[in-house]
C-alpha cells in the first residue's frame, strides 16, 4: 500500500513538473462547432472559457458574445492566446496562415519585434523572445512543439518511416463518404495504426506529455474496465470509422503537423480571420489564474462556462477543490449559467456528492442542475476529436 502510495506521489510530481513548466498544448483538442451549439451564444452573453490551446476562444469569438475571459493557470498556454491575438491585430491573412496554419513564417524574428512583441505582456514577450524563432523560423513545425506536439511529432514520424502510411492516410483524408473511410481503415490502417496508438497511449510519459494525470488514467481504466490503451484504440476507430474525417483538422495537424485552408479551425479561414482583425478578438481577454480565483478576485458577470475537462482532473484527490469552484461560480452568476463540460469518463458521478450555499442554505449541487443530455449525446457522437467519453450542457439556476 506505502509503496503504491509513493508510486502515485512521484507520478503526481512528475506530470505537474511536466504541465506547469511546458508549453502543454499546440492546439486545442475539444471541438468548438459543438460547443457553440451547445452554447447557444448571444450578444449579450458572456464567457468564461480554460485557454488551452487557445483556438476556441477565438472560435467563440465569431459569435459575437459581449465578452470572453480566457483562463489558465499555465501561462505558457495564456502566452500563445496572446501571440495569436497580437498576429491577428498586426499581420495579413497570408502571413497568419503560414504562422498558425503551417505552422513556419520564415521572417518572424523580424515580424515579432517589430509587429508582435509591443502587444504582449511582460510574461509572453519574454517567453516569445526565448522560444519565437525556435519555434516558428524552423524546420520543424510548430504543432511539432510543447510536451503534447513532442507526442504529435513521433506519430508523424512513426506514419511516414516506419509503418510507411502516409498514402493511406492521405487517402483517408480525401474521402468523401463514411463508407470510403471505413473501406481505406479496415484495409490499410486497421492493424498497422490503431495499434501502435493503442500502445502508445498505454504509456504513462505519452499520457503526461498529454496532460493526462495519473489519476485520471485510474478513473478511465476502472470506468472502462480494460486498458486506457485500449480505450483510445475504440474511440479512434469509432472516429475513424462513423464520423467524417475531411474537415477534421485536429486529426489532420495530428497526422501532418499543419493545416490546410480547407481543413482548418475556424479562425483561420479568411472571413473569420477578416471578421476578428476587424474588433472581435477586442472582446477576448487573457488571465492566467484558476476558474475559481478569477471567479472571485473579478467583479464580472458571467453567463456561460467551458470548463472543458478539468474536473477530472479535481475530482479524485483535490475534491475539496473542486467543491470550492463551484461554490465560487454559484456565488458569482446573476440567477442562470450553463455550463459545458467534457470528461474521459463515460459518465461523471462526482458532481452528485457537492453541496453549495445559497442565501445561507447549504443544498446539493445536483438540485441547481438541469442537464440537456439529449442534445449533448448527440453533439457528442459528432465530436471530431473523439478523446473524450462523455459531454455535458447544464444549466445552472439560483432562484
């Protein structure tokens, strides 16, 4: 039991040194058309959303909500937003494609000090002085970088040199039609890629350079009962096999380190990239903070959370934390907030246990809570990026 204990002490130590003094994320990994929908934006709304890779925010953004906090106690993670946000405001849609899209912009040495490096933060601009040319005027793609594109990187280098499917791969990515996919899977990417995903995926460093935590592979494996493996290796094949791949561009940058104008996120299509060059990117701010420390320490309103998968994360051993999240988001919203949410899990139960005060009573959270689980089951089964078990929309309603 002692030594079990130390075993996951170390594997803690290890994946926060990991994902604290990293950049963790390239891109983002949680599908933001279904977010959107489930969200159901408006003028008026406003938002709080976990940065990540910092392509959703911008995603949100086109919906034209009064606002967006962007939060992440990782900076590095808040640094990119900002480049982002710097890029857009300074550069043309063609050096912000190569940038963001390809992942190389030749001169951005040149372009970042004298367009960039005046629009960040003193935390970013000396971030992006040590790792902007290493990272974007290389060889080396850019989705390439941080603790997940090293991850990236090897499953591209695997493909090509040494199951040598790249033109399968390629071809997958052109078909037209779910039948064309499963056809080019179950003859060519069936029992030479799902399985070295499979394996790679049952490797702890894998899952921490992808900020997956040692206890959230725990709860995977015994909701699940088999390997996490294994359960990435079902869920690929699902997405491979039932949902179309042609403008899935997180599988796409996945499996070529970059994008292309027709498989792209949304706001690195011209119109989009026009739309939030002209004033919407002004409605995205960047706070590198917890959920719950930014829900207090800031006199805001706020109508609508992404909360992403972060409570996986809380529930098994900081729980305390997580009931004191809530309590500071029950606190903070004006009567009703929804409220989405990912987990790896099929089905989260540690919601049900939390009680909250309201007005001086103490009541179960589970009471405040109207899920909307048949639109999320069903925007869930059209997710692109099928690493998640499970979606929530729910409603939050103080009386």
């Amino acid at each position: 039991m002692k030594d079990n204990q130390n075993s996951n002490f170390i594997a803690e130590k290890i994946f926060s040194l990991i994902h604290q003094s990293n950049l963790a994320y390239t891109t983002s990994w949680e599908d933001p058309r279904l977010d959107r929908l489930a969200l159901n934006l408006k003028e008026n709304d406003t938002i709080l959303t976990i940065t990540s890779g910092g392509c959703n925010p911008l995603d949100y953004a086109l919906d034209r909500p009064k606002h967006i906090y962007s939060v992440d106690i990782n900076p590095h993670q808040n640094a990119l937003l900002e480049l982002k946000l710097a890029a857009i405001r300074q550069l043309n849609f063609d050096s912000f494609f190569e940038l963001f899209g390809r992942g190389h912009l030749p001169n951005f040495p040149e372009l970042y000090q004298s367009k960039l490096r005046c629009l960040l933060s003193p935390w970013a601009q000396k971030y992006w002085d040590k790792q902007g040319k290493r990272f974007f005027n290389s060889r080396i793609s850019f989705y390439f970088r941080g603790s997940s594109g090293r991850v990236i990187r090897f499953v591209n280098y695997f493909t090509k040199n040494i199951i040598k499917n790249r033109t399968q791969i390629e071809q997958l990515f052109a078909a037209n039609t779910i039948n064309q996919q499963k056809e080019i899977y179950d003859k060519h990417l069936r029992h030479t890629l799902t399985p070295f995903l499979r394996q790679l995926f049952s490797n702890n460093l894998t899952l921490w350079l992808n900020c997956v935590p040692p206890q959230q592979r725990q709860q995977v494996e015994l909701d699940f009962g088999c390997s996490i493996g294994e359960v990435y290796g079902q869920w690929l094949e699902e997405m491979l096999t039932q949902v179309p791949i042609k403008d899935n561009y997180f599988w796409r940058v996945c499996l070529f380190g970059e994008y292309t104008p027709a498989c792209c996120p949304e706001y690195l299509k011209r119109d989009n990239f026009e739309a939030l060059k002209g004033g919407l990117v002004e409605r995205i701010s960047v706070h590198t903070n917890t959920v719950e420390n930014f829900v207090r320490e800031n006199d805001v309103t706020i109508s609508h959370f992404v909360l992403l998968d972060h409570m996986d994360w809380l529930s098994n051993y900081r729980y305390r934390d997580l009931e004191s999240e809530w309590q500071a988001i029950v606190e903070k919203i004006n009567k009703q907030a929804r409220i989405i949410f990912r987990s790896m899990l099929s089905e989260v139960e540690y919601l049900d246990d939390i009680n909250v005060l309201v007005k001086g009573v103490r009541q179960p959270l589970k009471n405040l809570i109207t899920y909307n689980q048949k639109l999320a089951r069903k925007l869930h089964q059209q997710d692109r990026t099928h690493i998640y078990g499970s979606f929530y929309i729910a409603d939050l309603t103080i009386a």
